[in-house]
C-alpha cells in the first residue's frame, strides 16, 4: 500500500523539477552574452505560441451551427481591443472569458 506521504512527495519533486527547469536556462547565461538564436526565439516565440493557442481555441468552432460562432468572434474582438488599448494581458483574457461565457448562455 502507499504511503500517505506518497502524494506529498510526488508534488515536492514535481516542483523542485519544475522550478530547476525554469531557473537552469538562466544559470547557463551568467556572466556570458546570450547567443543570439537565443534572442531570436525570446522574440518569435511568445507571439508564435499565443498564435497556435487561438487557432487551437477556435478549431471546433461551428460557423454553421447554432450561433455562427458569433460568440468567439466577439469575445476575440473584445480581447484585442482590450490589449491594444490597455496593454494590460490579464485585463484583456479576464475580460474576453467572461463575455465569451456570457454569450454563449445567451446565444
């Protein structure tokens, strides 16, 4: 049987991992100019990565169904006026969530 400290220290390890993975890319660096295929994926990627969850979002999205997909299209809207005017990115999914929640209750 296991332990009751099992699961305890499955998510200590779990967060010693991932904290080592996310410390390790910065210790590799000090004191060294970061190359600069290292920059270059800093500034495709963020854009790339937001780029492929949308599309992933939307790919079920059934434009002939009920709705049209009026309820996405709105909410997308909403989220990058808000982004574009606030710059602020938790103000902008907060915001593009609830209307999306919203419109589909209503539509």
């Amino acid at each position: 049987m296991l332990s009751k400290y099992y699961p305890l220290a499955a998510i200590a390890i779990i967060a010693i991992v991932t904290c080592m993975l996310r410390f390790v890319p910065f210790l590799l660096f000090i004191g060294r100019k970061t190359p600069k295929a290292i920059e270059y994926l800093g500034r495709v990627l963020p854009g790339a990565i937001m780029t492929m969850l949308v599309v992933y979002c939307l790919r079920s999205t059934d434009i002939c169904g009920t709705g049209h997909g009026i309820a996405e299209l709105v909410s997308c809207v909403i989220i990058v006026v808000l982004q574009k005017w606030r710059k602020n990115t938790l103000l902008s999914i907060v915001t593009g969530t609830v209307c999306y929640m919203l419109l589909i209750r209503i539509i």
